[in-house]
C-alpha cells in the first residue's frame, strides 16, 4: 500500500510540475504576443493618402 502511495505521489509531483511548466511556456507567449502587439500600434501607417477606400468623393 505504501509503495503505491508513493508511485501515486510521485506521478502527483510530475504532473504538478508540467502544469507550472506549460503555465509559464504560455505566460511567455502571452507576453510576446503583446509585445508585438503594441510594436504593430505604434508602428506609423505607411499607405498613400490617395489610396483609400473612403467613398466620400462619390
């Protein structure tokens, strides 16, 4: 009984282990998304202002 007690603590361990490790793998992506994110909000627009899709002149 002991022996299966440690083999189900053991697995507990392990798998609370991947769980931190994918939690940070994403809190990583998460963060490098919004990074680019405001990298692309303040980036300048570079399109002609005589090419735009406003129908106003019609």
């Amino acid at each position: 009984m002991s022996a299966q007690i440690a083999q189900l603590t053991s697995a507990l361990v392990e798998s609370e282990w991947r769980r931190v490790a994918e939690q940070q793998s994403m809190s990583a992506t998460v963060q490098k998304i919004k990074e680019q994110v405001l990298n692309l909000a303040r980036r300048p627009t570079t399109s002609d202002p005589e090419d735009t899709d406003d129908d106003s002149e019609e």
